[in-house]
C-alpha cells in the first residue's frame, strides 16, 4: 500500500530523518496561510502517482497571493487520473546538491538492498539506464542488519562532504528501521538533498508497505484500497487480476502464467507494458467485453493486445467480447489478438471479417503490437 509524501514524512521525521517544514491544506485559503508563516513555499499534490512534477503537480510560490492562485489551480485538477484532494505546502529550500536514495528488496539476491547515487531528483529507472555507473547497490546481511560502514560507503560513493558521513549513517540507519518496522517494500528519499546551510533534507519521500502485513499495522488498514487508480478499482469490481505499469500497451490474457509470458515478451521485443490483466479461465464474451473497454478507456494505452489459449475459454466467445467492447466504446486504437485453441477457427473469421489483426504465434503477436506501438 502506497503512503501519501506526508505520511511517509511523518514517519521519516518520527525516526529522525530531517524534512522540510511543511502543512497539508485542502483549500486556498489554507496555503495562503502556510505560505504567510513559512515564505517562499512549494506547493505539492498529494496523488498516489509518480511523476507528479512533470504532470504540472508540484508548484512554488513567493508569495500569499501567488500560492492562493496556485492552490486554486492544483487543487481538484486530475493528474495521471488521481484528483488531488490535498496539497502539502512546504518552505523552499535552499539546495546545493541533490542525491538519491532507497531501500527494498532485491528479488533477485533476495536481500534488503540500498540503491545510492550522488543523481538525485530523476527517477530511478532513468537513472540506471542512462548512467548505471551512477549507482550502487548495497545489500543487507540479513543476520547482521544495517551496520554504519554502509553509511560510510554510501557517503563516498555519493560524493557526500566527509563532515556529513555521520548524517548519511544517520539516515541510511533510520530508512532500515521503517522497512523493518512497517515490513515496507520501498522507502525511498529522492532527492535527498544537501542544503546550503549543510544539512541532508529529503525533499521527497515514498513508503510502501507490503499488503500482505497490513494485520500487523491497525493504524494502516483502514486507509487499505484509497491508493488504488480508477481504473484498478474498476477492474477490482469486475474481478479481474490487475496491476497497472507505466507502459503504453495494453494487455489482456488468460491466465497468469500466459499473462506474465506476454509481458516479457513485449519488453524482450522493445515495448512497454501498461499492465496485468488476467482475465482467468473460461471466460466468456461479457467478461472479455469489460476487459478490453478497461483498457481501451485508460489513456495511458495507446495499443492493445489480447493473448488468449483456448481451452475452457472459446476463442468465438472472445472474438465476440472484443467486438462488443469496440462497438460500445467507439475507441479506434490499433488491436492486435493472438489466440489458439478451442473454436480458433471462428474466432479468427468473426475478428478477421472486421479487419482486426489474428496470430496463432503468440511471438509474431507481440512483435507486431511493438510495432504498432511505435507507430508503425
């Protein structure tokens, strides 16, 4: 489950990390007043989206008057299809560097592992691939946990000024308690930033706690489900296993094996995909219908691709769903299906006599959705 910036603040502040001064508001008139005590100020809306910067969510202000008609404008607006309801407003401070840093856990190493770079402020997955050299990993000995020579390494490696090793420590320390604590899957400080006046201030904060612990956090539970996206409550509603990505294909699949195979593969050919969608077995046309309008509604896909084996599930029976969901939704996005198995035959003439692109192979699918997702 995903925190707001504040709450992950909240708890950051609670094991002594610093941050910025700041208040949550819900109306102008409450940012003109935080923006009367603390100056200049920055203005940011608390959705449970990354990217909000870019998406025109996080302003500055000099003044009162510049954050009442800041405020005005960023509260209620829809970023990334989150409607901000609150907006945390903070002092402007002065920066002279900006770094980053995280913890999770590596899947692959199966350890709680630090990510460091001396480049804060972009995100991550940017980062590691424009400048891997640019960041290191730093695995926890499970039986040892966090131990102050990691603080030490990761000062260096940053770039830190030596006298600020011990805040470093300090706040490397502080973000291995949380994860433990709150049995996190990310604690991240990006940017961390180093002020002028020479103090490490996380500027930004995201925590989010593994669903799985939530029976172990009362305080948590009753906020379980606000973080989920419009169109992951949809799909939660109509049943559906769903997970949203930050690519532009959509996906649609039977089975969660078959579903994770479609993505690697679109990746494995250059694509992204927006999601995971595992629409189960013996799916009939009603419930392919609502799976395809989903995501031809989101506007993050731009293509679409359907993947299904017949075997309880007919091929005609989703050939018919995903006609139905075009005709209903009036959405013209390019649509690409492969399917193989039961009724295969009349599901590749029901969809092929509308013009709608059949594979058997679920590689010469893919590749072709890639393509179209490039706009070819």
């Amino acid at each position: 489950m995903k925190l707001f910036e504040y709450e992950s603040k909240e708890i950051a502040r609670r094991y002594g990390v610093q941050t910025p001064r700041g208040v949550v508001v819900s109306t102008p008139e409450e940012a003109v007043r935080a923006a009367e005590e603390f100056g200049s100020v920055v203005l940011k809306s608390q959705v449970l989206v990354g990217g909000r910067g870019l998406a025109g969510g996080i302003l500055k202000a000099e003044n009162p008057g510049d954050a009442y008609e800041k405020a005005r404008g960023l509260l209620g607006k829809v970023i990334k299809g989150e409607r901000v309801e609150k907006l945390l407003v903070e002092e402007k401070v002065c920066i002279s560097r900006e770094y980053y840093v995280s913890i999770t856990v590596d899947r692959a190493t199966r350890q709680i592992t630090y990510l460091v770079s001396s480049m804060g402020g972009v995100e991550i997955e940017e980062l590691a691939r424009k400048y891997p050299e640019k960041i290191r990993r730093m695995s926890v000995d499970p039986s040892i946990g966090y131990s102050p020579y990691m603080g030490r390494e990761a000062a260096v490696f940053m770039e830190v000024p030596w006298s600020l090793s011990s805040q470093v420590d300090q706040v490397l320390s502080a973000m291995y308690k949380i994860m433990i604590d709150y049995d996190a899957e990310l604690v991240e400080f990006n940017p961390l930033a180093l002020t002028c006046d020479n103090r490490l201030v996380a500027l930004d904060a995201k925590i989010i706690v593994d669903d799985n612990s939530l029976f172990k956090h009362p305080e948590l539970q009753a906020l379980y489900g606000r973080g989920l996206t419009a169109y992951e409550k949809k799909a939660k509603e109509l049943g559906f296993n769903y997970v949203e990505l930050d690519g532009d294909i959509g996906v649609i699949s039977n089975g969660a094996g078959l579903t994770m195979a479609t993505m690697d593969a679109i990746l494995y050919y250059g694509g992204r995909p927006a999601n995971f969608l595992d629409i189960g077995g013996g799916a009939g046309r009603e419930r392919v219908k609502e799976a395809v309008k989903l995501l031809l509604s989101h506007f993050k896909v731009k293509t679409l691709l359907v993947n299904i084996f017949g075997g309880i599930t007919r091929c005609d029976e989703v050939a018919y769903g995903i006609l139905e969901a075009l005709a209903e939704t009036g959405v013209s996005k390019p649509v690409v299906v492969r399917m193989l198995g039961t009724n295969e035959e009349e599901g590749r003439r029901i969809l092929s006599e509308k013009g709608i692109v059949v594979y058997s192979e679920m590689d010469e699918a893919v590749r072709k959705i890639v393509e179209y997702s490039r706009g070819g």
